[in-house]
C-alpha cells in the first residue's frame, strides 16, 4: 500500500516539473507547481509511515519490554508546516498570476520575457 | 548580553505588531522599524565583540527548553556573530536607504522588510535543517514581496521567476531532508553530517538531495537566469540587500552544509561549478549594459568564486575562513555601495553613469568599489586573493590559479570599461541626479567599512610590513588638501618627495642598481612636478594619484619579499590609470592599459606563486631557486614585466596612452614609469643568472623580441603625424633596445642596458616636456600644422636638439655611448642577425627624429602661430637641468658607468671592459668620451663661428619666396612637404608596421564577446527555460557525482 503512494508521490512531483515546464498558461503552471508540492508531501509522509503503526499519540504507558510500533511523529509535523509555506508560496504566486495579468492582459507564458540576456 | 533569540522576537513581534497598525500610526511605524532594525544591529553586533574582545564561548540556544528535534537549535559562535553583523549593518543601512520608498507603500512594506532581514538571520544561526528550510522559504517569500516595491512590469516577471525556480529547489530541499532524517533519525545538522550520508549509495541520494538545493540557491552559471534578472527588475535597494545579506548569508549556509558530502570527490565537484560561475558569469557580463545586470552578474561570479574557495577548503585547511571572508568582506561592502549608487543615478545604461562625475564623493567611492572587487590593494580582496594563489601554488593547485587569474581578468574588462565611461565618456549633457542624505550615508558608510576592513585585515594578515606607510600617508594628506591651488600642492609634493629621498638614501647605501633606479624615480618626479607649476587651478585629483604612482614606484624600490613588490606594483598600475585617463581623449587609451597591466601583473602573480611554491620563502630572492615549472615561472614573470616595458606585442597600449596624456603627465609614464618595468626585469635575470639552463630559450626569444620592437617602434615612430604619438612610438623603440641588452646577459650588454635606461629618462624626460609644452601652445598634436618655431621658440629648440643627437647616438653625448657599448656587447654576444635588424632599427630613428624637429622647428611659420612666445619656464627648468645632467653623463660617464661596471662584473664571468680616467677599453677597442667631448666641440664651435661668418653675407629668404619655401602657405595640410614626408618608405616598409598585432587583439577581443554574446543567449527570458536549465544542472550534477560519469 505504502508503495503505491510512494509512487502516486514521485508520479505527482514529475507531472507538476512537466507542468512547470511545458505548460503556457502561468494559472496552470501555479497548479502544476501545487501539484509538484503536494507530491512532496505524499513522500514525506510515507516514508515516515511505519507499516501496521499507530498514530503517534499514547493514552497508556507502554507495557514494560514492549517497544509499542508507532509511526515516527516527526515527518508528520515537518510535512504540516511543509503545507502551510506550500499553501503561502501558491497564494504569492498567484497574486503574481494576477499582477502579471493586469500588465499584459496574458495568461501566456511567452509574453513575459522582457528580461533577457 | 541580550540573547540571540530576541533577533527573532524583535523582528517578528514587529512585524506583527506593524500588521496591525492603521494608516493613522504610519509615523510610529517608521520609527518602530528602524528602531527595531538598530536592535538587531546592536544585538549581533554585541556578540561579535564580546566574542572579538572576551573571546567569548559559543552560545547554543534551545527554544523553548526542549532538545531537538522537539525544539530549535540555534547557534551564535564567532562565524555567526559576524554574518549577522554584516546582514544586520546592510539592512540597517538598506533600510534607510530606502525608507521613503518603503513609508510611501507603508506599514506592509517595512513589515515584509523586517522579515527578509530575520530570515536571513536565522538561517545563518540555525543548526537545524528543518528550521533552515523553513526560513529559506520564509527568505524567498518576503524576497518575492519585495521585488514587486518598483511596481513595475519587469519586476512582476523577475518575481515570478524566482518563486518559481527557488520553489523547486526547497521541494528538493524537502526531500533531501525527510531521506536524510530516515537515514541518521535527527534533525540537526551536525548529527546528519556525523551519519556520513554520503558514504553509502542509498543514503548518498539524501546528501546530493540538500547539496544540490543549496547550489541552487546560489546561482550557479548557467542554471541562474532566474537569479540574474532579480537583479535586473527589482529596485536596486533591494539588489544590495540580496547581494550583500542575502548572498553572505547563503555562502554560510552553504559552508555549514557542506560537510553532509565531506568525502570522495564532491568538494572538488563542488570547486569546479564554482569555477565555472565564477568564469562564467563575468565572462557573459562582458557584453552587458544595464548597470543592475551587470552587478547581478558580477555578485553570482563573486559567489562563485567562494564557493570555488569553499570547495577548495582541503587544499586550504585553516586559511580557508580568513581568505573567504575578505573576499566576502569586499563583495558584501563594494556590491552594497554599487547597488545604491545605482539606485541614486537611475540608469539603464552603463553609460549614462558618466553623470557621477558631478558627484566626486560618489565617484571616488564608485572607483573604490570597483578597485576592491578586482582585488587591488589595499582592500581586504588583494590580501585574499594573494594569500589564496600563495597557498594554491604551494599545494601544487596550478590549474586553479589559471581559473581565478582568468576569471578575474575578465571581470576586469567590463568593471574597468565602466569605470572608464563614469571618469571621461564625452556626453552632451550629464544627466541630472539627485543625492539625498539617507542615501549618500549608507553609501558611505560602506566605503568606511571597506576601508576600515581593509586596515583589521592588513592586521589580521601581518601584511603590514609588506605597506610603506610614509609615503602612503603622504598620499592621503595630498588628498586631504585637494581643494588647495595646484601650486600650493605641487611644493607639498616636491618638497615631501626630497624629504623622502634624503630619508631613504643612507639606506640604500652600496646598492647601486637601486641608486639608479631612485634617481629616475624620485628624481625624475621632483623634475616632472616642476612642470607642474605652469598648470592653472587645481587641477582636482592629479597630485593624489601622481604621488600614488611614486608611492608605488619608491615601494618597488624597498621592496623585500614578493608581497611588497605585488603590492607596490599595483599601487603604481592604480595611480598610473588615474593619471593617463586625465588626457581629454584617453578613455580608450586608459582601457587598454589598465587590461595590459592587470594581465601583466596576473602573469606576475603567478609567476611569484610558483616561486614561493618552491621555496616557502615570501623574500625576493626566493625567485632565483624556482624549483617548481621554472622556465614557465620565468616566462611569466617576463611578460608580466614586458607589459609595462611595451614590448612587442604587448605594446599597442603605449602610443595612445603617453600621446594623449596630459602635457606633464607623458614624461611621468615614458620617462619615469616604462622604467618599473625594466626595473623588474633586471630583478628577474640578475635572478635567473648567467647559464640558468630554465632560461637560455626565453632570453634568446626575449632578445628577438627586444630587437624586434626596437625596429617597429622606430618604423612606427617615422610614420607619424602627432608629434606625442611620435615620441611614444621612439619609447617602445628605445625600450626595445633596453630589453635586447639586458638578454644578452653578458658585462658589456648589461653596461650598455644602464646606459639606455639613464639615456632614455633624461632625453625621453626633455623632449615629452618640450614638445607636450608646445603642444599645448600651439593647440594641435600634428606636426603638419607647425612649423617655424626655431625662432619663436629657441630654448625649446635647443633642447630638442639635444635630446635627439642623443637618441641617434651621435658623438659626443651620451647616446654615443650607448651605441658603442652596445655594438661591442653585439659583436661579444654574437648575435649577429639581431644585432643587424638593431642597427638598421637605428637608421630609421634618424628619419623620425630629423621630421620632429623639422617639421616643428624648420619650415614656415603658421599663420595662426605668428604671435606665439616661447613655452613656459617652469617647463624649460626641469629641461635644462635635464641636459646638464646629460652632458657630464657624456663628458664624464666613467663616474656612472664605472661603478656599474663595477656592481654587474660579479654577475658575469668575465671581465671585459678597463676603465683608465675617461678610457674605455674592451677587446675590440677603445672609447674616450671625454677626449671626444672636447674634440667634437671643437669641431663643433668652429664649424659654428664659420658659419656665422659666412651667413653675414648670406642673403635673407623672407618667408613667402616659396622658390625657397619646399612649401606653400595657405593651401590644405595635405600640400605640406612634412604630411607623409615618408610615402615612400611606407610604401617599401609600410608593411612591417602594418597594425597586424592591434589587429590580433582587437580580433581577440572581438572574438571573446562575440562568445559572451553566444553564451548569454541561454537567458532566453523564459521561466521554462530557466526551469529546464536546473533541472538539467541536476541531472548531470548527479550523474557526475553519484553516477560515476
């Protein structure tokens, strides 16, 4: 199970890139790029996933000589902040969307490339 | 001591709080920000002297009382104290740099402020990679808010671009660090370096995951388009505080990670993208115009260069920090300051920075700058630089030297261009500027700590006994009265160079060579200065940098160790620059010097490098063991030293350079300067010594190449219509005979090698004096448009005179003296073919000689000059005592040339000239100057007295009896008997003069930005593009690194 997520992770970051690369409308490279970060995410978590573990929350004390199988919080709180910056790094980037709009009057990628060289 | 921690507390509570506030508290926000940026200032700043001064312990600071990874870890050891200092100071001054663009877009503005410059604070404190991912993005964002401060459409795009690329670069970062927390269970970096990630090949993909986000985010060339045009777009406020904070603060980082790869060969991978940005991102700069750009690409070269050194720290070991951080130092406070400056002027062209002229302040810091980025003494980037090739070329690491000296040779070419346009580009009208207080001092502010870091690293490095203080301070107290008339200084200047040449004589005491070269020196500068005297005004800036020059040049004279040589060196390379660009047509001119003696002095560098490699020894006479590539050390120390001598090839700076000079500052650089570069060469073969089997190729070649100059200066000297240019072709002649002499290696060529130079700075001496006199008078360099002068000017004429039967070596003076020894040290040497090509070489010279003073002086008198009197006196001063020295030099020149004789007989086996009162014998015959003297005055004052005589019945030509005139008045010049006097030898000779080797360079110059050209067409503009290009970055950098390619 955990691999299929895995793989549903990678194949997300990889069409996000494909998206940010070969897309022409800026407001799907943004989604694309919501994509690519949120496949990040899924790989996180799953590699933190310990097979059959619990939640990382204990209501009892372990059994003494048991060693209870929980799944490691840590990659669980790294990949909420993980989501909060995603979700403001989206929120910049289309504000952007925006301005670059009210300039152009374009969605195109290609009329955005006044700097060059 | 206020805890680290309140950085953070500080500028976040602010920042919040500001969120806050409503349009009515705008005021209290203003205060409150730059309030709260001082107490992140005093904060760092604090820990860096308690550090410096109590030498403090490093502090660790868990927040919130848990251990990792439950809390953050932050750090404050030395390294950190000083990075927030310097990110603290830029944003501080930042702040008020652009406070009245920040109060206008309000509170948001100044909030998104406070959080860029926390975050870049926290970064480099932070021990914990998660946290370091966190406030690398929290970077990012508030970089991305503002960029947009501008409001303009090229803003909105550069913006776009970076959030993007840096979007993709932090999701790296963020796998790296889940796979690098799998693999070593913490958090922190130290326990993730300590996990040795790198080690195994599943782990390694962790390691190369956060290696590679991070070398992203520093811009490496061609993966940076993305950087570059943030740079470009956003307000220049805005690219200083990216280039000086954000850019220190990702090196530290940077450093900080490295370790995770500590192992095989990633540090050298590592180097080498850091070499490649450093090339190439100068290399594309070549051909850029907008001033933003262009710092852009100059910052991601410079942080290319320290990546380069930061791979490079094994090869380094402890020196690594010291030499980072004054280059850092350098590119933190230059880049600051440029970027404002930039700001202030508001220019899309390089070109237009020619308005700073009407700001000195601003353009003397703006030539600072420049100066620290290339590593000119004395900034803290010249100590660096030196002490990096040093220890490069001690470790055998040659190829890296080839890479820094290249790189930065090409940065040169496009900072010195800009500095040539901002002091001399002609403009119609100087766009106007302003320069408001809150901008002008966190301007100089910068130049402060420049100049401050320069004087602690100086300490730092005990490369203080390497400076010649007194003369330097003389320099400075010059520049302290430069508002004074120009008299006033010049008898500060004069009187101050006398004293220093009394002051150093007793020292010098038993060593001739260096006597000599005083005397030319300090000498031949009092005699230039009086001729100063005749300029009106205060001629703002000469004395400063004409003192700077002979600071330099009385340095390489007391120089000890290869340090104080280099050093010295590019004193002199620095004030000769200012003062050649003085000339109203020199920007060009000045140009191609200043690229002649960078290169010259890399290739000398390099040169010392190998010769301390070999010995371990900082002194000079560490170059006579080169152990190491010795005939390669030997060449480059040559052609570094024949790039101020002008020899062929490496010449065609000269002409253009001393002819457009000012009309007293043409003796200084040809009379006086030319011989720094003898000087080092003779430093060099008395080095190398007689039968140094590392050298017998190099000076038979440098022997052709003497002779061979010696015939195209002349040649080139003959085809003149600019009588200054004509004299700056007979310099590269007549030091072309200097350095076929002193190859020769043997007595007598060594003798007659002395006797041209001292020949030279005296007749070369009188006759720039003159004739740039006269120049001036007349108001035209062309010979064709003069004429007639014998009579209104006779002092000048017979000056000339005089300094021309020297120069064609015609018995009695001294010049005479020069030729016999030489032919003798030929006949000796057997170098018979080179020999010939000089002796027809001396030929020539009568036919350039005979049109200067024919041209000047004989023929009709022009129209326009009838009311013309004789050139000033304070010209003709330092020209007559000029002649009298020449005439007991040929009178008597046994009290000169005997004891020279004397100091080189120990060099050469052989001795084979007796000296007997006046009575020069050698094997092939003999020579009595003095008997000579008298004998061909005789002849001389009665040929005069018969002459005079005769001409009582001679009958008067009145000028228009054009039966008699060879010319006619008031026609075109072209009608001139002098204008192309030499069509026909052009046209059987023409072609050894050809401009073949200007040809070569300009198509060599042609050729490198035609490629910078080709190569920046990979910043197309498009953020897909950009994107593609580093991914690609990643794909090979992996499959160099881990795959094994």
């Amino acid at each position: 199970m955990e691999y299929i997520i895995l793989i549903t992770g990678l194949a997300l970051i990889l069409m996000g890139l494909y998206g940010i690369m070969y897309i022409k409308n800026i407001f799907r490279i943004v989604i694309a790029f919501a994509l690519f970060d949120t496949g990040i995410n899924i790989v996180m978590v799953t590699i933190g996933y310990l097979r059959n573990g619990m939640a990382p929350i204990l209501d009892k004390m372990p059994t003494e000589g048991t060693t209870p199988a929980i799944v490691d919080p840590v990659p669980q709180a790294l990949v909420l902040t993980s989501i909060v910056i995603g979700l403001g790094v989206s929120a910049l980037m289309l504000t952007y969307v925006l301005k670059l709009y009210e300039d152009k009057k374009s969605l195109d990628i290609n009329s955005f490339k006044d700097l060059k060289w | 001591m206020v805890a680290p921690i309140y950085i953070i507390a500080i500028a976040l509570g602010l920042a919040f709080t500001m969120g806050l506030f409503g349009k009515q508290l705008k005021n209290i926000a203003g205060v409150l920000f730059i309030a709260g940026l001082g107490s992140l200032t005093f904060i760092s700043g604090q820990w860096l002297w308690n550090f410096m001064v109590n030498s403090a312990a490093t502090e660790i600071i868990y927040t919130a009382g848990f251990k990792p990874p439950f809390a953050i870890v932050l750090q404050m050891g030395f390294e950190e104290a000083v990075l927030t200092t310097m990110i603290n100071v830029a944003g501080l001054l930042g702040a008020l740099y652009l406070f009245p663009l920040l109060d206008k877009k309000g509170n948001n503005a100044m909030m998104v402020y406070l959080i860029f410059i926390m975050s870049t604070n926290v970064a480099v404190m932070t021990s914990d990679i998660f946290n370091l991912f966190v406030f690398t993005e929290v970077e990012s964002i508030a970089l991305a808010g503002l960029i947009l401060l501008t409001g303009q459409s090229k803003a909105f795009q550069a913006g776009m671009k970076y959030l993007i690329v840096s979007g993709i670069s932090s999701g790296l970062l963020l796998l790296g660090i889940i796979f690098a927390y799998q693999f070593s269970g913490s958090l922190t970096i130290i326990d993730m370096i300590n996990a040795n990630l790198w080690a195994v090949k599943a782990s390694s993909i962790a390691a190369f995951l956060l290696i590679v986000a991070f070398i992203i985010e520093m811009k490496p060339f061609p993966a940076n388009g993305w950087g570059i045009d943030v740079y470009t777009a956003a307000h220049p406020g805005i690219g200083a505080m990216v280039s000086a904070a954000g850019a220190s603060a990702s090196l530290y980082v940077f450093y900080k990670v490295m370790p995770l790869v500590n192992g095989n060969d990633w540090y050298y991978f590592i180097a080498l993208i850091g070499a490649i940005t450093f090339v190439g991102s100068n290399l594309v700069a070549t051909r850029q115009e907008n001033p933003n750009r262009l710092l852009g690409y100059s910052s991601i070269g410079q942080v290319g260069f320290l990546m380069m050194i930061l791979g490079l720290q094994d090869v380094l070991g402890e020196r690594t920090l010291i030499i980072s951080f004054s280059i850092l130092i350098s590119h933190y406070a230059a880049k600051a300051g440029l970027f404002w400056i930039s700001g202030i002027l508001n220019a899309e062209n390089i070109k237009d920075w020619s308005a700073l002229r009407k700001n000195p302040i601003l353009l003397f810091l703006f030539g600072a700058f420049l100066f620290a980025l290339i590593g000119f003494p004395p900034f803290p980037s010249f100590f660096g630089k030196w002490e990096l090739i040093m220890t490069l070329s001690q470790t055998g690491n040659y190829s890296w030297i080839v890479v820094i000296l290249v790189a930065s040779f090409i940065e040169g070419i496009y900072l010195f261009r800009w500095l040539g346009y901002a002091i001399k580009l002609d403009h119609a009208q100087l766009p106007a500027f302003k320069t408001p207080w809150y901008q002008l001092i966190p301007i100089m502010s910068m130049g402060l700590i420049l100049f401050g870091m320069s004087a602690y690293l100086t300490h730092v490095f005990n490369f203080g006994p390497a400076i010649n203080y007194i003369p330097l301070l003389f320099v400075l107290a010059i520049f302290a009265i430069d508002f004074l008339p120009a008299y006033i200084k010049n008898t500060v200047s004069i009187a101050g160079i006398a004293y220093y040449t009394y002051y150093l004589w007793p020292s010098l005491e038993n060593d001739l060579l260096r006597q000599i070269f005083i005397g030319i020196f300090l000498g031949g500068a009092i005699l230039t200065l009086v001729a100063g005297y005749a300029k009106k005004g205060t001629r703002a800036g000469f004395y400063p940098m004409a003192l700077m020059m002979f600071a330099g040049l009385v340095g390489l004279i007391e120089a000890k160790s290869m340090l104080q040589f280099f050093f010295n060196w590019e004193l002199m390379t620095a004030g000769s620059y200012f003062l050649i660009i003085r000339g109203k047509r020199s920007m060009p001119h000045a140009y191609s010097y200043i690229l002649f003696s960078i290169a010259g002095a890399y290739a000398i560098l390099m040169g010392f490098g190998l010769a301390y490699g070999s010995q371990l020894n900082g002194n000079l006479d560490a170059l006579s063991q080169i152990s190491l590539l010795p005939a390669l050390a030997y060449s480059l120390l040559a052609v570094g030293f024949m790039t101020k001598t002008a020899s062929l090839g490496l010449h065609i700076w000269l002409p253009g350079a001393h002819g457009e000079a000012e009309s007293d500052v043409s003796p200084m650089v040809s009379a006086i300067l030319l011989k720094a570069g003898v000087f080092g060469l003779i430093l060099l073969f008395l080095s190398i010594g007689v039968d140094n089997p590392n050298a017998t190729t190099l000076l038979y070649v440098l022997g052709w190449v003497g002779a061979l100059t010696t015939l195209i200066g002349n040649m080139g000297a003959v085809f003149q219509e600019d009588a200054k240019r004509l004299l700056a072709y007979s310099s590269i002649g007549q030091l072309g005979y200097i350095l076929f002499a002193f190859t020769f290696m043997t007595h007598m060529g060594w003798l007659a090698g002395f006797t041209y130079t001292i020949n030279h700075f005296m007749f070369k001496a009188i006759l720039f004096l003159v004739i740039g006199g006269i120049v001036v008078k007349l108001g035209t360099h062309n010979m064709y448009e003069m004429g007639g002068m014998i009579k209104k000017m006779p002092f000048s004429f017979i000056a000339v005179l005089i300094s021309i039967i020297v120069i064609g070596g015609i018995p009695p003076l001294s010049g005479f003296a020069g030729k016999w020894l030489f032919y003798n040290a030929v006949i000796e040497k057997g170098w018979y073919f080179q020999g010939a090509i000089i002796f027809f070489a001396g030929i020539v010279a009568f036919l350039y000689l005979f049109k200067l003073i024919y041209s000047v002086f004989l023929g009709q008198l022009k129209d326009n000059h009838r009311n013309v009197k004789e050139i000033s006196a304070w010209i003709l001063i330092p020209s007559y005592i000029l002649i009298i020295g020449i005439m007991i030099f040929s009178a008597f020149p046994q009290y000169i040339l005997q004891p020279i004789s004397d100091m080189i007989a120990p060099h050469f086996q052989s001795e084979t000239i007796t000296w007997t009162g006046s009575l020069a014998t050698t094997s092939l015959g003999y020579w009595d100057a003095t008997t000579i003297m008298i004998v061909v005055g005789t002849a001389f004052m009665l040929l005069l007295g018969w002459l005079i005589w005769l001409s009582a019945k001679a009958q008067k030509v009145e000028q228009f009896n054009i039966v008699f005139a060879a010319e006619r008045p008031f026609r075109p010049e072209t009608t001139h008997v002098s204008y192309n006097i030499y069509a026909g030898y052009q046209k059987a000779l023409g072609w050894i003069v050809a401009p073949g080797i200007t040809n070569f360079w300009n198509t060599m110059s042609t050729n490198l930005l035609e490629f910078a050209g080709w190569t920046r067409r990979i910043y197309s503009g498009s953020i897909q593009n950009y994107t593609l290009h580093v991914i690609l970055f990643i794909v090979v950098f992996y499959l160099i690194s881990i795959g094994g390619l």
